[in-house]
C-alpha cells in the first residue's frame, strides 16, 4: 500500500527493540535529530555509515528510530556531524541510553508480537490518541473478561496465553489512570456495542464499564448508529497518535490479522485526520453517549 520509508514502518521481527513508556518516543527523537545534524553538515548517509563500520540501511534505520543505539556508533557519528561541546554529546549519549531501557512490556515478550511491540510503546507516550473501532471496543476501554473472549474466539491458545494476553491488554490501560493521562477519544459503530463477546454477562459488564469511562475528563467517547450509513472509514479501523514532543509527526496505526502498518508521512496522516473528523461529525455526540448505552444495556 504505501512504500516509501518516510510514509510507513513496515515492522519486522527485529523492529522496535524493548522499550519503556518514552524509550520508544526517544528512540524517534534521537534519530531525528542524528538525521538533522547530518543533512544539516552536508554528510551523505553512506558516509556516515562508513564512520560506524554500517551500512546506509542502518544509517536509516538509526534514523527512522527502527533500532537500538550503541554508544560507540553514536559517539562517531556526533564526532561526524562536528558536535563537540561535552554537555550536548553527553546528553544526546544519555538519550541513547534511556533509548535502550526495556519498557514494561518486556515482561510480555512472550504473548506480544514484534508488530504489536511498537504501538504499544507508541501508546503509553502519545499525548492524545484518537481511534475508530468498527469491530470491537477499543482496547483501552475493554474489561478483562470482554478482552478475554475476544482472545478466545480469534487465537487457538491456551487459557494460559489468553490470561496473559489479556492481562497484557489491561495493563495498558494503565496510562488512563495516571497523573497526566493522555487525551483518549474515541468512536466506535453501534455494531461493536451490539456484538455478543463472550455472553449477555460480559457484554453488560463491558457496556457499564463504558459508561464509567465515559464520564472521565480525559475521555470522549461518541458512538456511531446504523442510522449514520455510508462513511469514510467503512474500509476498517484506526488509530491516530499524537505526541508532546514537538518532533514527532503524528502515527497512524493500522492493525492487520498478523501484522500493522504504521503511517507518519503528513500528507498521509492529513488524509486520516480529516476522516476522523467527518466520523466524529457523523457520529452522535458525545452528550448522548450514556443515554445510547443505557438503551443498548436495556436491549441485552
């Protein structure tokens, strides 16, 4: 679908390394500004792959923030690029190093895909996440039974690997719940609310919960009816990202059966953001949100 490598990260097994709830970002922000000081010296990326014994693909995967840093690779390439003040190389080696600390997630390593990995670090240092979900609930808002049956019915696994998937998918919601939570808004088809996951119990659990939820400060949540009919966004669903860091260009991410497409080229991201917009505008508003769901709840 889209590839030039400035318009999507097209994750491998080895894409986005162990990463704590800002490594992630920092890993992002460190390589944007190595592929700043370079453009900035007039240094071609082979020549800088030369100075660390690389390739220009690592250089462009150094950039694209896709790996970890070593501190010998980017002590060179700051020699390089002509950066010689001692506090601005040792902080930059200091962010190299944060870059690489493991996120809390590193303790499921074993139920969590390489693909899943990046978002994940992705969502715990976004600043606001906006997100339409055609299928389900949005993960940050399932409980743990409703995320329970959702695993059950699409993985062959174990209820060992369900608890522990499940478990994962709740431990994220982490961010919701804390000091300075991000701005969550999101919009989600009636036929999400409607389905029945795991039984009338769990689906009435899950559409109480929404309703708490949808009384914090920090989240909107609309819902889209039936009655809307054709949209922009009938060909599935998405998230948008966006970060404090003023660096950082929005993320679009796409998840598929067995892989996930991540997006940051603007003109993409523009494209996304006005379907987000005409969703929210064709869904209802948020002021209904608890009336819709008490109606649904009444219906179950």
């Amino acid at each position: 679908m889209v590839s030039s490598e400035d318009s999507a990260w097209d994750v491998p097994p080895s894409f986005f390394g162990t990463r704590a709830s800002g490594p992630t970002v920092q890993r992002l922000v460190l390589g944007g500004q190595l592929r700043r000081l370079r453009e900035s010296r007039g240094i071609s990326a082979e020549q800088a792959a030369e100075s660390i014994r690389g390739s220009h693909s690592k250089i462009s995967r150094l950039e694209h923030g896709r790996v970890g840093f070593k501190d010998r690779d980017v002590a060179d390439l700051l020699t390089l690029y002509g950066v010689t003040d001692p506090e601005e190389r040792a902080a930059l080696l200091n962010l190299a190093r944060e870059a690489n600390t493991p996120g809390w997630w590193h303790a499921y390593s074993d139920v969590l895909p390489a693909w899943l990995e990046a978002y994940v670090g992705l969502e715990a240092a976004a600043s606001i996440i906006r997100t339409y979900e055609v299928q389900f609930v949005p993960g940050l808002l399932q409980t743990e039974r409703y995320a329970r049956a959702l695993i059950r019915q699409g993985s062959a696994v174990g209820e060992q690997e369900i608890a522990r998937r499940a478990e994962l998918r709740t431990s994220r919601q982490a961010i919701l719940s804390s000091p300075n939570p991000p701005q969550l808004w999101a919009v989600v088809d009636e036929g999400a609310l409607r389905r029945p996951v795991g039984g009338t119990d769990v689906v009435r659990e899950q559409i109480k919960h929404l309703m708490d939820m949808a009384e914090r400060p920090a989240i909107t949540l609309q819902i889209l009816p039936f009655h809307a009919g054709p949209h922009s966004a009938m060909g599935g669903p998405f998230t948008i990202l966006r970060f404090a860091e003023p660096d950082l260009n929005d993320v679009v991410y796409i998840e598929q059966l067995t892989s996930a497409l991540y997006l940051d080229k603007p003109t993409e991201v523009d494209s996304y953001l006005e379907v987000m917009e005409q969703l929210c505008l064709q869904a209802d508003g948020a002021t209904s949100t608890a009336k819709t769901l008490d109606k649904i709840l009444s219906e179950l």
